[in-house]
C-alpha cells in the first residue's frame, strides 16, 4: 500500500525557526563593511567626427532575364531606347525578359589638377 504524504509544514517549522533565529543573530551584530573610496577620474573628451554627406544614389533601367541576370542597362532619361531592346530580346524568342528600376551609387566625381 502507498503511504500517506506527510505534512510538508510541519517537516519545515524547525528549519523555518533555526532560519530565524540566525537573522535575529545578524541583526543584532551587523557586519561592517568597508567602504571603497572611488578616484576622481577625469571625464573623457569625446572627438567630434565630421558627418558623412548623405551618397548619391541614380536610378537606371535594367534589362533583366528570368535568372535576375542584368542584360542591359540604360539611364533614366533613356527609357525608350530600354523598351526597345526588351522588345528585341522578347522577339528572339530566347526566353522571358523584363524591365526594372536599378538603383545604384553614383560614381564619384575625378577632379583633375591643371598645373599652374
């Protein structure tokens, strides 16, 4: 037969009162602690660092096939000069093809130095 479950309160009273009894102990005799004394440590400078402009980006036309390969690419402006290779490159019957926004950075600026 199982045995009964016995009082889990009653098992614990006399541990519960050897608890206390230990914090009434401490309480009484509180420990002293020594307390750290902290340097005065100068306050960092920070370097202010100069803002990046903002990059230029361009849109462009982009001639891609199903495999998102770039066949050709045009300027903005050139919009028609991308419909038409779109319509010859779907009129060779070589797959599906399709038109589609590219934006990229700009390429930078080269200034050339003209000596004096």
């Amino acid at each position: 037969m199982a045995t009964r479950t016995l009082n889990r309160r009653e098992l614990r009273e006399p541990q519960a009162d050897e608890y206390e009894s230990e914090d009434s102990q401490a309480d009484a005799a509180p420990k002293e602690k020594k307390k750290r004394v902290k340097g005065v440590t100068p306050s960092r400078v920070r370097k202010l660092r100069a803002k990046k402009p903002p990059l230029r980006r361009r849109a462009r036309w982009g001639v891609f096939d199903l495999g998102m390969r770039l066949v050709a690419i045009f300027d903005y402006s050139q919009r028609a000069a991308a419909d038409e290779k779109l319509v010859e490159l779907l009129a060779r019957n070589k797959g599906v093809h399709f038109l589609q926004v590219v934006v990229d950075r700009m390429p930078e600026l080269e200034l050339e130095v003209v000596p004096a």
